[in-house]
C-alpha cells in the first residue's frame, strides 16, 4: 500500500472484490487486472489508508467494492472513520445483505447511501442472479421513511434501455434523493460484453424522455461512453483531482475505469 504524497479530498475504497452479484456491465477494474484483487489489505491495514488518507488532507470517503457488506468486519472499518468527525461518509451496496439494525447504524454514523437499481423485468440479468427488483425498492423505500437520502444508480444498456423509463420512474416514487442514470462504458467485465452498448442517439432520445417524467428533477446523467483518461476521448475526467481509488490490494489509482499497470502515478 502507498498512496501519493498529494491526494485528492475523495477517495473510493474499494475494500473488497467479493460480490454476490455478477453484472454483466461491471466497471470493476479487477476483471481486466486480476493483480488488483490478487492479495486483499486487511482490516487494520484499511485503516491505516483512512488514517494516511485524512493526514494528507482526504476529507471523503465512499466505501464499495465488489459487495462492502460482504467483507468482515466492515463496520470497524466505519467507525474508525467516523474517528475523525469532519470526514464525510459514503456505502455503496447492491443491498442484498442490508438489515434494520445495519441501516440504523449506517444512519447513526451519518454514512450516506448509494445502491443501484438495473432493472424491473431485466434485474436478474443485469445483476447476473435469479433475484428480483423488489428488495432494492423496499431499502429505497425504507431510507425515505426513516428520512435518511439515499441515492441511486441506473446503467442503460442495449438489454434493459427499453425499460428505462420505468426502473427511473420506480426509483423516484421509490424515495430515491438522486438517481443517477449513465450509459455503459465498457471496461471491467464489460469490456467483453460490447453488445451491452447503446448507440449516441438511442442515449440522447432517453434522456429526453426521462426529463419529461414526473419528479424528473432528481434525475441526473452520466454521458461518458468511456473513460476521459482514454487517449482518445473527447471527454475531460476529473480522475486524480476530484476524487482517487485504492484497490483492494491497496494500489492507488487516479480513476475508477481506467488503470496503467506499473506507471498509474
């Protein structure tokens, strides 16, 4: 584990690479590089990222994975963070493992949520399981009632775009604060499922179809077809100034969907 001298105020943690869930679309850069999962950072060692991270100015932290409720001991990990009040804290989690007792805590420690929300009908292949939607929107529902924002993701593909609408819909009379709603961008372990793609202009007649539904201000997008640290894309990312990543072998990376083995910094 070494992080850079100069970091930016976020920092992703991905403490873990076990999911229980095997999206088709995943970013998650380990499937390109196994040696970024290869050997995990223990808990303690975690913590000593936090602490490094905060005494070099860090002041955020989103805490994910693969599953972060998977992976033992994950709420030492919390409240060693939450040790230093200032920071802000942030979980994203498919919410497949969370509890009442888990939620209130989360809610306790002033952790924000995040969950994703990939389909109504298409959930079980978007997530790459045999489950259904119904479990993600009682957590939305559930974070709503107790007053406690939690925002959402969606990912368009080729396979759930058809019923985009309604996952977007859901999760808003859901409760949702945010929902985030970005077009695949093929790296992790999409970058061998291409077929996921949705061209340029499927992508712009969405997005103005989304805008016109009800409670559409909570509606935001993510534009990028792939990742501005590309050579030769159009779009300027904010990797490595805005926010950075530590793997879950402890290496930091400047961005989240792009990664130079051996000259990343």
């Amino acid at each position: 584990m070494m992080l850079p001298e100069k970091l930016p105020e976020k920092l992703l943690l991905e403490i873990t690479p076990k999911c229980n869930y095997s999206c088709p679309f995943c970013y998650c850069l380990w499937h390109e590089y196994p040696e970024l999962s290869r050997h995990v950072m223990t808990n303690r060692q975690w913590k000593q990222v936090i602490s490094e991270a905060v005494g070099k100015g860090c002041r955020s932290f989103l805490f994910t994975g693969g599953e972060p409720l998977l992976r033992r001991g994950f709420t030492d990990l919390i409240s060693h963070a939450r040790s230093f009040p200032d920071v802000q804290l942030e979980l994203f989690t498919n919410a497949s493992r969370m509890t009442p007792e888990l939620l209130q805590y989360f809610k306790q420690q002033r952790v924000r949520l995040a969950t994703s929300l990939q389909g109504l009908n298409t959930y079980g292949e978007m997530t790459g399981t045999k489950r259904k939607f119904y479990r993600t929107i009682d957590f939305i529902a559930e974070c709503s009632e107790m007053k406690f924002p939690c925002s959402v993701g969606v990912t368009v593909t080729s396979q759930n775009i058809i019923e985009a609408e309604n996952i977007v819909s859901a999760a808003i009379f859901a409760g949702a604060s945010v929902v985030q709603v970005s077009v695949f961008m093929s790296t992790g372990r999409g970058k061998a499922n291409s077929y996921l793609r949705i061209s340029p202009e499927d992508w712009e007649q969405l997005k103005e179809r989304l805008k016109r539904l009800p409670g559409a201000s909570a509606v935001m997008f993510g534009d990028e077809f792939e990742c501005g640290c590309m050579a030769d894309s159009n779009y300027k990312c904010p990797a490595g100034k805005s926010f950075g990543v530590v793997s879950p072998n402890g290496t930091f990376r400047k961005c989240l969907h792009y990664y130079k083995p051996k000259t990343d910094f």
